[in-house]
C-alpha cells in the first residue's frame, strides 16, 4: 500500500511538472475563479484608482484588439492600493470579445462566461524605467479587470464607440483624447486578486490581477462595433475581429483572493 501512495504522488508530482513545461509556466492567465475557494483577506485594502482624461492619446489596432493608449511621463493616471505595494501608471486599455453573446471574456466566474471583458493596464513605476522594462519583470504589471453585460447602452463608452470606424483596419490609428476610463469601473469596488500572466504573447508571468465583482452594462450597438473591426489590414481579406480570448489556465499552486462582499 505504501508504495503504490508513493508511485501514485510521484505520477501527480510528474503531471503537474509536465502542465507547467507545456504552459510554459506555473501562473497562466485568465482563470476560472471559483467564488467558494477563493480567500477573503481583510487586509485588501480599497484601489486607489485616479485617471486623467488628458493623458489619453490614441486608438491603435494592433490585430488583436483596440488598444486605447495613455501618456504614462507623467504620474497623472494611477492605481494603487489593495493587493498592489507600489503606484501603477496607466499605459493602455483594451477589450476582449465574442462572435456570439454566449462567449468572449477571458476570465470566468464559477464558469460563467461574460460577452467582453475589459483590460486596464498599469505598469510598476517605482521599480522599473519603462513598460517594457515591467513586462518581462515580477510585480512588473497591474491589470484590472472589468466584465461586460448586454444591456443597457454605456453612455461614458459611446465616444469610444464612435471613433471605431477610424481604427477599422488592422494597423491604423487615430488620435483619442479627454476620455477618463473612470467611467468604466463599477461603483462597487469589490474585486477577486491572483498572481498571473499576460493573456497574450509574450504571455510573461508579471501581472497582478485584480478582477472586479460587479460588471458593467452595455449595448448590442455597441458590443456589434467591437465586432465590425478587423483582424486584417487594408487590401486584404476582412476577418472580423472577434473571439480575441484565451481559454482559461490551471490554477495550479495559487489561492484566488476576495474582499469581503
Ligand atoms: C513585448 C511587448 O508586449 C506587450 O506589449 C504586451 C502587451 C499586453 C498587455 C496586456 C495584456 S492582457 N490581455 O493580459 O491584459 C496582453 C498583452
Ligand atoms: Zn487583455
């Protein structure tokens, strides 16, 4: 009996060894955040979330997603607070999205899927010179999470909306500016926090997320505007730009944080 426990823990040593060689780590993101097992740790503290409208600068299609991008020189659009031991600039915020309702979120809630998900992405400028620099470092990145629900049209998110057709095209740009993505976080500040990774390459395992309970509304109109974008550049094959999402990761050897609700 003793040994075939010991073959069978040495087997489930080996199969969790040979998730991380294929993952290519051991902190890969979006997870399934499973409410009941997560942790709630009253020593989170509140965000500290503050956005100057003046510091957005541009829309940019990358291919990917939209990113709508931020001037980070100066210390004007931060967060800080809760699970995060320093400030973290604002550099960009961007979407993630289905073809159809029932899907496009990269993180799940005990399986549930959300239609989009916002990403609001901050990088650690206390201890690094540059983005680039936190990208490939730990405690590099601050990545906040928002959910999207169809409903009701987001009023705040319209002017985004509407700058879309001008950023059709993969690789295009237009200039966006006096736009606080303040509008975009739920008035409930409740969030889930875990130790993760980029969802996309270079998929380095440098993010701190937070995840925020509450999602925010928003209309078909506005969701069907996401979706007339286009993977492709101009003069090639339309591909619309849809189910831009990576499958959830295993948690592997990581407690998912609460505050309290
Ligand atoms: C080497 C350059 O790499 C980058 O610029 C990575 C940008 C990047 C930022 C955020 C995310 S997400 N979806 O995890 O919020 C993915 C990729
Ligand atoms: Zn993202």
């Amino acid at each position: 009996l003793v040994n075939m426990t010991l073959f069978f823990l040495v087997c489930l040593l080996d199969q969790q060894s040979w998730q991380t060689q294929i993952q290519g780590g051991s902190r890969q993101s979006p997870i399934d955040i499973r409410s009941s097992e997560s942790v709630h740790d009253p020593q989170l503290t509140p965000l500290s979330i503050s956005y100057d409208p003046s510091d957005c600068l541009q829309i940019w299609n990358n291919g990917y997603s939209f990113l709508v991008e931020f001037d980070d020189s100066k210390d004007n659009s931060v967060v800080s607070g809760g699970p995060l031991e320093n400030h973290y600039k604002l550099k960009q915020f961007h979407f993630h999205w289905g073809a159809e309702n029932n899907r496009g979120s990269e993180h799940t809630i005990n399986s549930l899927v959300y239609p989009a998900e916002l990403h609001l992405v901050h990088w650690n400028a206390e201890k690094f010179r540059t983005f680039d620099e936190a990208i490939f470092s730990e405690n590099g990145l601050a990545v906040i999470g928002v959910f999207l629900k169809l409903g009701r049209k987001h009023d705040g998110l319209q002017k985004l909306v509407n700058a879309l057709p001008a950023v059709k095209y993969k690789d295009s740009t237009v200039e966006f500016s006096n736009f606080n993505p303040s509008c975009m976080i739920p008035s409930c500040l409740d969030y889930w926090t875990y130790p993760g990774s980029l969802t996309t390459p270079p998929q380095t395992e440098s993010v701190t997320w937070v995840i925020m309970k509450k999602p925010i509304e928003f209309g078909d109109d506005q969701l069907s505007a996401f979706r007339s974008l286009l993977f492709t550049p101009f003069g090639e094959k339309l591909e619309n730009m849809v189910d831009n999402f990576r499958q959830q990761q295993p948690l592997m050897n990581r407690v998912v944080r609460a505050t309290i609700l």
